[in-house]
C-alpha cells in the first residue's frame, strides 16, 4: 500500500434542516466560528465552520435535509490535549440543557458524547497513553477527582490481559 498517498481526516459536511438552531449550536455552545457562508451549486445554505485557525472549516452545514430523515452521523470526534479539557466540556453542554450527554471511558480514550440539535452525536475525547482491545466503554463518574479518574482508568487498562502502552500499539500499527 505504499503507493497510497498519505491521507489525513479533513472535513465533514452534514445536511442539516434548520441552519440557524445548528449554527448557533456550534458557535454558542461549543464554541465554533463561521468562517463562511454562501450557496451551494444546487443553491442550499451552507456554513463553514471551525475552532482550528489552520483549518478554514472543520465542519460544513448544507441545509435540505428533510425533518423526517434521521440523521446519518454516527458520530463526530474532536480530540482535546488535556482530560480536564472533557470535563470542561461535560460542563459546558450539561449546563446548556443538552440531553443524553454522556461521559465514556474508553481505556484508550477518555470521551463526553451529546447530541447536536439535530441529533448527530458528538465526542470530545482525550487519548490516555493505554491501549487496551476496543470496543470498550464504562461510565466515567465525573463527582471524582480528575486524578481518580485517570488512576482507575490506568489501573483497570493495566488489568485488561490485551493491555500495552499507545506507543508501543502505534509502533505496531506502523509496521502493518
């Protein structure tokens, strides 16, 4: 496969059918900017959006969906540098009465999920320095201590039989 280019994620576009409650979603509650608007070749609204000042859009919103289509999203993830980064934001959508929000760990990952207002489901998550065989999810209990999170988090990955520091799983994979 080595004379596939190297890909990395880019974008996602999702149809959406009220802009306006999306967009001030995104830019209100998490803190999304426009970066721009317009219309589309079939002449739907678009808008771009992003929190990465090296990305013009992250994120694009094409109105047309119907209101009786479910959404196709399985789910949109954003990765944050710090865990105390997901728990900022487990505050922030839970204090803004978004529902089902609900805060995994995943072994490797450390995550909050919520829907947006159209019921595509977003993840902020923060990558722990374990690997352990996925999938797996538990509850993270957020009335704990960051500390105590991350100290049962790295006591039950060194517990798991499949458990291996993420390096030495990234050395793996870079050798498939």
């Amino acid at each position: 496969m080595s004379d596939l280019p190297e890909m990395k994620f880019g974008h996602i576009g999702i149809n959406v059918t009220e802009m306006q409650p999306m967009v001030d979603f995104y830019t209100k509650v998490l803190g999304f900017t426009v970066t721009d608007r317009g219309k589309s070749s079939r002449g739907g609204e678009l808008a771009f959006i992003s929190r990465d000042p090296e990305e013009h859009h992250q994120i694009v919103l094409a109105d047309g969906k119907p209101a009786d289509n479910a959404s196709t999203v399985n789910q949109m993830s954003f990765k944050v540098q710090e865990f105390s980064q997901v728990r900022d934001m487990y505050k922030r959508v839970t204090k803004a009465g978004v529902p089902a929000v609900a805060p995994i760990d995943h072994g490797a990952a450390l995550s909050v999920y919520f829907p947006d207002p159209e019921g595509n489901r977003f993840e902020v998550y923060w990558s722990t320095p374990w690997y352990i065989e996925q999938p797996h999810a538990k509850p993270i209990d957020f009335s704990m201590s960051d500390d105590e999170i991350l100290g049962a988090c790295e006591a039950k990955c060194k517990a798991d039989p499949t458990f291996q520091p993420m390096d030495e799983w990234k050395a793996k994979f870079g050798n498939w």
